[in-house]
C-alpha cells in the first residue's frame, strides 16, 4: 500500500504538470483565435486565474487536498470560465456596433441582457455539481463542493471584472465588429454548419 501510495501521487503530480499548462494554452489560444486582440485574451485569463486562486484557497482552507479527480477542477473551472468571458464579450462587441453609444451605455446594455443567462447558465451548471455532494464517496463529495462553488465564483467574478475593465480600454475597431458580428464576415456559426454539410 505505501508504494501504490507512493506511485499514485506521482502519477497525480505529473498529470497536473502536464494537463493544467496544456489547458492555459489552449484557452488562450482559443481566445486569440476568436477575438485575434490582446486585451479579451488578458482580460478573459485574468478573470479566469482569479477563480483559480480562489478555488485553491479555499480547497486549501477546508483541507481538501488535490487527488486524482479533483485536480480536474481547475481545468473544468478554466472551459467554463472561458465560455462565461466569451459570451460577455460577444456581446460587449455587437452592442459596440452602435457608435452612438457610450461605453458606459454599452456595457450596462450588456449587463441588463446577459447577466440574467449567464447567472442561470453558471447557477444551473453549479447545481449539478452541488448534487454530488449526496454521494457516499468523500472524494466525490469534494469534487461536487468545490466545483460548485468554483463555478459561482468564476460568474461573480467575470460579471464584476470584465464590465469594469471594458470601461477603461478602448473600444473595439471597426474590423473586430465586423469580423466577429457582420454576417458577411464574421467567424460564425453557419460558416462552420456550412463546412462540415460539404
């Protein structure tokens, strides 16, 4: 048992090595393929790592250590937090496409017709979670709190930082607006339906 012990928390120790820094990359590089500006990829990790310290606080201060099923925490917490940050920002470049707002007018436009969305999407998904919590394995359990709460916290969080943030930088050019929302240019949806039909 002590070297099944032993192996086991090496296999725990390396996997996290490797699939945490793999999981960073491929969020950011996702983000930089959608937006291609610097300021929605740092804005978007930004928002993203704090939950992360969070959630390891507080995994830290309720002595629940990092096993084989709870590391996939962070991963989990940074693909729902880049799907969070996506739609705000999303959203934050369609309202821009009208130049006779105010960024302060944008920004609570964004807030007033996605906020509601985002919080049952982030609410709903943390329930699921918080259902593992009646499991009679403890690791589970601990899986279901953390990941529950993790989710709640990253909505609080990119609800607060990315709004406040967006007031102080400059709007997005005209190209990123069309790139990402005008029907003839835009990295959407149906160009991809398109794609994968032919």
């Amino acid at each position: 048992m002590p070297v099944m012990r032993t192996r086991y928390v090496e296999l725990v120790s390396k996997e996290r090595a490797i699939f945490i820094p793999v999981g960073v990359f491929v969020i950011i590089m996702i983000l930089f393929f959608i937006f291609r500006q610097v300021h929605c990829v740092v804005l978007s990790t930004t928002s993203i790592f704090i939950t992360l310290i969070w959630v390891s606080a507080l995994m830290a201060f309720c002595g629940i250590s990092i096993n084989l099923i709870s590391y996939l925490t962070f991963i989990l917490i940074m693909i729902i937090g880049c799907s969070n940050c996506i739609h705000i920002l999303m959203k934050y470049h369609e309202c821009s496409a009208d130049e006779n707002a105010t960024v302060d007018d944008i920004v609570k436009r964004v807030m007033k017709e996605l906020g509601g969305a985002l919080f049952l999407t982030s609410f709903t998904t943390a329930v699921g979670f918080f259902s593992l919590i009646v499991t009679n394995i403890r690791i589970t359990q601990e899986f279901g709190f953390v990941l529950g709460v993790g989710i709640i916290l990253m909505f609080i969080i990119a609800i607060i930082t990315i709004p406040i943030a967006l007031m102080y930088i400059p709007r997005p050019d005209e190209k990123h607006i069309r790139r990402l929302i005008t029907k003839s240019e835009s990295f959407s949806v149906d160009k991809i339906e398109i794609y994968t039909k032919k």
